[in-house]
C-alpha cells in the first residue's frame, strides 16, 4: 500500500514545480494580460506534468520509507530523480498531440527533454524551492514510512 501514496505525492510535487516554471516565465513578460495566456496548453501541460510526476512516484515507491539514515538520503535522491523524471514523462505526455499528429521529429523530441529541466531551472530562479522539494520528500517519506510499519 505505500505505491499510491508515493504515486499522489509525486504527482503534487511534478505539477507544483511545473507551476513555479511556469509563474517564473509568466514574471518576465512585460505588463503580462493574464486573460491572453495559453492556458488550455498551461493546464494541459500542468495535467501532464501531475500524470508523469504519478508514474514516476509509481516507480520510485520503492525507495520511500525506509529506515535509518540510509533510508533518509535514498528518499532524497529518490525524490530528486522522481521529480526529474516526472518532467520527462510529463513533457511527453503533454506533447502527445503533436506526436500523434506529426510522428517524433526533433520538433517534438526538443520539449520533451526540456522537460528534465524543470526541476533545476525551477530551483536555480528560486533557491527556496529546494526547500520546498525537501519538505515535499520528507512528507513523503514519513508517510510512506508510516504505512511500511502499519
């Protein structure tokens, strides 16, 4: 029982780090229009990004809830790959129209790899979100933790 809840936590943390993208590149338009913002491809995209932050929680359960110190720096790293992970798999999720309709090209190949950027471009703007991505493993962890002794 502790897959899903790794699954929903990183799914949480893929799209909260997809919106902090997101809200960065939204800060340095000029005078944004909010109302004029692709958001049909911002929610589908922040959608994709929940799904592919659940598979790759899915994946990396395994590595979540587990004792002593070890456990605390394999939960972290766990995290940290499952959130990097999460944007790749995301990413080609979201692109899946496009690939649909035009096959795999470069086109389609670029974003999907710009998607094992979120994570450190989310951080490097602002430092705070590895704050943010520690306590969303730390949560995780404990959870998973609790369930694995229950």
């Amino acid at each position: 029982m502790i897959r899903p809840i790794a699954t929903f936590m990183m799914a949480l943390t893929g799209a909260f780090f997809f919106f902090v993208f997101v809200a960065q590149d939204i800060r340095v338009l000029e005078n944004p229009e909010i109302g004029a913002l692709p958001w049909g491809l911002i929610l589908r995209y922040a959608l994709a990004m929940a799904l592919g932050g659940a598979i790759a929680g899915f994946l990396f359960s395994g590595l979540f809830g587990r004792s002593g110190l070890g456990g605390w720096l394999l939960a972290v790293f766990a995290g940290v790959l499952a959130t990097t992970i999460a944007g790749l798999f995301g990413s080609a999720i979201g692109e899946l129209p496009e690939l649909l309709s035009t096959g795999v090209t470069g086109a389609t190949l670029i974003p999907i790899f710009a998607g094992l950027l979120v994570l450190p471009l989310s951080i490097a703007d602002q430092p705070a979100m590895a704050g943010v991505l520690l306590i969303m493993v730390v949560v995780t962890h404990v959870l998973v933790r609790n369930r694995r002794r229950a």
